[in-house]
C-alpha cells in the first residue's frame, strides 16, 4: 500500500496483519479520490472502519483541511498510528478508538457544543464486507435527521463487495453513483433534495 497522491505521494503503509481488516486497494482508493478530487481541498473528511488509515491520510495528502478517524480493533489502531507516525502527521487528524456506531451517536447529541465536531463533507466507510448490519446500521445514522454532522453538500461513499447491493436509500441519503471495479464497488451517497429543502 502507497499513498497515491499529493504531498505524501508514493510514501509506502503498512496494513494490519491477518484477515479481520481488508485494506482498499491501491488502484479503488485512485479511482475513488479521482473522483473526489474537486472536493477535497479544505474538506473535512471522516474515515470509518479506518483500519490502516490509509483513505484518510490519502485525504491529507490531498489537502484535506481535517481527518477523524475511527478505528477500535487494537492491531489496526496500532498500525494507523505507526502510519501516521511514518508519514510524519501531527497534526489535522484525530483517531476516535470506538465503535463506529458509538462515535456517530456521540458526534449527533443535541447537547453537543457548537464547533466541538465539524460538519464533514466527505465520509467514507469500508466495513468488513461480511458485516451487513454494519452497512444498514452506519447509512441509517448518517441518514438520520439532520444533527450538525453532515455538511449540507456532503458526499458519502461507502465500499462493499459488488455481488452485495446496497439500497438507493438510507433516510435522507440517497444513491447518486454506483463504480464497480473488479470484485469491490462504491456507492456514493448525497442528502436528497427534498430531505435538503426541509
């Protein structure tokens, strides 16, 4: 695994060892910031399931304004952390050590003080591809109504196995785009207008 492109191009990662976490591959992380690209300067990007932390220092290197993230299997937070350290990151990132689900529902409390969490504009999730439930569970709570989480304008991607079709719709997000490559695919996901406009 390599950075692809910006600051830290061609900059090699390690990925954590064994089978439970299943790093994006170099050439669907190119295709996926490819499209990206138009919005990631000053974006703030949120990286779930992080594993590695591979999109999201991708995202840094891109110039991504801010990186959250979340990861809470020991052997992949300690791989992402040596990652970040490698690559000299100090700063423009924090890691959330908890279950996504856990994080999500934090970030949306009411009560939460105004500027404590950004509204992000890019968010990408890569699940372990037999999870389902996390596919379903992750959608509906960034599909929830509106919490300050989501940019207005945000784009959500998720990456899952091709044979695996997600739904056109999880609360206000709704499927905007569908790339398949080889035996992975990613949905991108934006707010509904008519979710938008309410």
């Amino acid at each position: 695994m390599r950075i692809i492109a910006g600051t830290l191009r061609s900059r090699s990662l390690q990925a954590p060892p064994g089978l439970a976490t299943r790093p994006t591959s170099d050439r669907l992380r190119e295709t996926l910031f490819n499209v990206l690209a138009p919005r990631m300067r000053g974006a703030a990007f949120l990286d779930l399931y992080a594993g590695s932390g591979a999109a999201g220092m991708e995202a840094l290197s891109r110039g991504a304004a801010s990186v959250t993230f979340v990861e809470r299997a020991p052997a992949a937070l300690s791989v992402l952390r040596a990652n970040l350290a490698k690559l000299g990151l100090t700063s423009g990132f924090r890691i959330e050590s908890v279950s996504v689900g856990a994080c999500l529902r934090k970030m949306q409390k009411p009560d939460r003080k105004p500027g404590q969490t950004a509204a992000f504009e890019l968010v990408f999730l890569d699940p372990p591809y037999d999870a389902a439930q996390e596919y379903e569970a992750t959608l509906n709570l960034l599909g929830a109504p509106p919490t300050g989480l989501l940019a207005p304008s945000a784009l959500v991607i998720a990456e899952h196995r091709r044979k695996d079709r997600l739904e056109e719709r999880y609360g206000s997000l709704e499927r905007t785009r569908l790339l398949e490559q080889g035996d992975a695919s990613l949905s991108f996901y934006a707010v509904s207008e008519t979710a938008a406009a309410e």
